[in-house]
C-alpha cells in the first residue's frame, strides 16, 4: 500500500518537472538509498538530537541514532547519522572529523555493514559437553 502511493507520487512528481528532477529525500529514504556514517567518541551527554542539529549543517539528516547498552540504557559512546546523498555525507565526514562535540573529539567515517552472523565458518555453538568415544 505505501509502495502504490510512493509510486503514485513519483510519478506526478516526474510529470510536472524537468525528467532529471531530484527525487525527494522521502523517497530516497523508502528506497533504502540512503548513506551511513559511524560517530565515535561521543560524550555520554550527547543526545540523537544534539547529534542532528551538529550535523544538518552538511545536509538533509534523516536520522541520527546514538548505540546505547541494553542493560543499563546508557551511551556506548558512538552512534550514526543518516545522509540521504553522498555528497552531504562526505562533506559532513570530511568537515566534523576532528571535531569538538560536547566536550569530545568526535571521528567520522563510512558507516561499514555488519557482518554476518549465520556465517558457517563461523565459530561453532557449543552444545554441552562431548560425547564419550570408544568403550560401548
């Protein structure tokens, strides 16, 4: 259903402009075009908002998140920011790493994919302890 009406506004959208129209960021965003930078070294007082607003300098955020541990909900002390063009995202890379944020330098770079954890080469899973061989 949203797809339809992203569709649906696509295409009204291409047929009033020119056809090489910038698409908006909200449908850059639903498309999954969207470009990831990790923030490390991040003050346990900065908020996704603070982080946000320091970044929107560089471009259109689509969102800011700051990584904080299960068990206690405090910050980890790294978090991302969302960029919906690659220009922004470099721009704001090159200018805020080094940075002061909050009382902290803060360094920047390309957010990189998880790594898969189904992996079969991975280590195996322990399931209790081995069986005995040999004496039946």
């Amino acid at each position: 259903m949203a797809m339809a009406a992203l569709r649906g506004a696509s295409r009204c959208l291409a047929s009033r402009g020119s056809a090489v129209a910038a698409r908006p960021v909200l449908l850059a965003h639903s498309r999954g075009i969207t470009y990831k930078l990790f923030i490390g070294g991040l003050s346990q007082f900065s908020t996704e908002d603070s982080l946000a607003e320091a970044f929107s300098r560089y471009g259109q955020v689509i969102e800011a998140t700051i990584v904080t541990d299960k068990v206690t909900n405090r910050p980890k002390g790294f978090g991302f920011v969302k960029f919906a063009s690659e220009e922004e995202a470099n721009n704001a890379r090159e200018e805020m790493n080094g940075k002061v944020l909050n009382g902290r330098v803060i360094y920047v770079d390309i957010a990189k994919a998880k790594p898969d954890r189904r992996d079969a080469d991975a280590r195996p899973i322990a399931r209790g302890p081995p069986k005995p061989i040999g004496n039946d």
